[in-house]
C-alpha cells in the first residue's frame, strides 16, 4: 500500500547518492476524485441550499451536489465552491475575480501563488464536470515510477525536492519546471517550490513511488526517457538514532 514516508533523522552532513530511475506508467487525468469526501459533498450541498444532504446516500452526493450547482450561474456557484475551500486564503475581492476569471481561463495553472494551484485545480475540474464543459479543463499528471538507490548505500525517503532533480534529466528541455527552475533542478540553492510543484507525493518501501503534480507543469509526453541514473545531495543519516 501506498503512503506518505517518514524521512529519517539525518546528521547535517551532505552527500551525493546515485539512483536508477525507472518510469512505469504516466497518466493524464481531468480530475483526482478521491481529493473530494462525501463530507465535503454534505456540506457543498447544503451552501447549494438542498434539503437534507446528510440523509442521502453516499453514492448519490456527487450526482446531487452537479444537480445543486447546476441551479445557480456559474460565476455564482464558483464563488460558492472557492469560498468553502480557500476561504481562509482568499479575500472576497479574490473570490469575486477568480469565479468570473475561471470561466475564460485556467486559473489553477496560471495563479501565481503556487500553494493554491492544486486546490484550485479541484475546484475548477468539479465545476467542468458539473457544467459539462462551460468552465475550461485542466488537467494532472500521475507519474509512478521506482527509484532505487544504486549500491548497497542506505537510501533515506525521498523529498519531493529530491525527486524532481532526479526526474530532471528525464524531461524534455522544452518542459516549464526545468526552464523556469534549471538551477534548482540542477541542484543549485535552495528549492521551495518544489512543495507545491508535486502535489501528492507516495512512496512505498520497494522505492516505488507516485507523483501528482499539474498536467501544465510536467506534460506526459515532456518525460522522454523510461529509465535512465542521477545523482542528488542528500543528508547523511544519523545511524544511532
């Protein structure tokens, strides 16, 4: 089964490890529809003002919330939808733009504070999906793959920063992350963006490893390589603890 690691205590020390990387599936998808629980659905359905969400059947909250939503404009329920979600992040002049920008645009690849892309991403696609098409698709990209240290050198769990310089010389020159970050990726100073580049990263204890990120960030056809090595710094573990 798939999980979040727990990365190690590490000694401060820096090293540089060898990996073979190996691409086992990519997918393009339109919508991550685990990142939306059926508590989410009661509760969107209620700010859509239906009756009596809680009663109804989990397996028909989706279909009831698109019926719901389907009543009010769209600029109007995207309000509604982005004030449940980012609520505490947006103020309502932010709200108000983006519910009127999101029908002409994908907001969600182009918002410049990059911690909201994903969930705005979320956003927008259960908007598609219950307006049939009115609001632009987006899209994301799930990429599984193994990473396996070479050698017999003790691999601690990987950081999301750590695996997009590994993925670095597997990607097409032509790729926005690797254009935009050629210094980070080429691991040149510090990378914060890396946290909200990967959206979801899970690993299990065979290095096999599954990355969400935006379908504008890393396009399934920009990774143009199955298998190839490279090396990251990592920081050395302290054995004792």
């Amino acid at each position: 089964m798939l999980k979040t690691g727990k990365l190690p205590k590490t000694t401060g020390k820096k090293f540089k490890m060898k990996y073979n990387i190996k691409i086992e599936e990519v997918h393009t998808v339109d919508e991550i529809q685990e990142f939306w629980t059926n508590e989410d659905y009661v509760q969107l359905l209620e700010k859509f003002d239906y009756p009596d969400a809680k009663d109804s059947k989990n397996e028909n909250l989706r279909e009831l919330l698109f019926m719901a939503i389907t009543d009010f404009e769209p600029s109007e329920a995207a309000k509604v939808v982005l004030r449940y979600k980012l609520g505490e992040q947006l103020s309502e002049g932010q709200v108000e733009q983006i519910s009127n920008d999101m029908l002409i645009d994908t907001v969600c690849e182009e918002y410049p504070e990059m911690e909201l892309q994903s969930v705005l991403f979320h956003i927008n696609q259960l908007l598609f999906k219950a307006y049939n098409g009115k609001f632009p698709s987006s899209s994301a990209t799930i990429i599984e793959c193994s990473m396996n240290p070479s050698g017999e050198e003790h691999a601690p769990g990987l950081t999301k920063e750590m695996v997009l310089r590994l993925l670095n010389d597997g990607l097409s020159d032509r790729n926005i992350v690797k254009r935009l970050f050629e210094d980070q990726m080429n691991g040149n100073g510090a990378f914060p963006e890396a946290e909200n580049i990967i959206w979801d990263l899970q690993h299990s204890k065979d290095n096999h490893y599954k990355i969400t990120t935006s379908g504008n960030l890393i396009k399934k056809e920009e990774i143009i390589s199955s298998a190839w090595e490279s090396e990251v710094e990592e920081m050395m573990v302290d054995s004792d603890k």
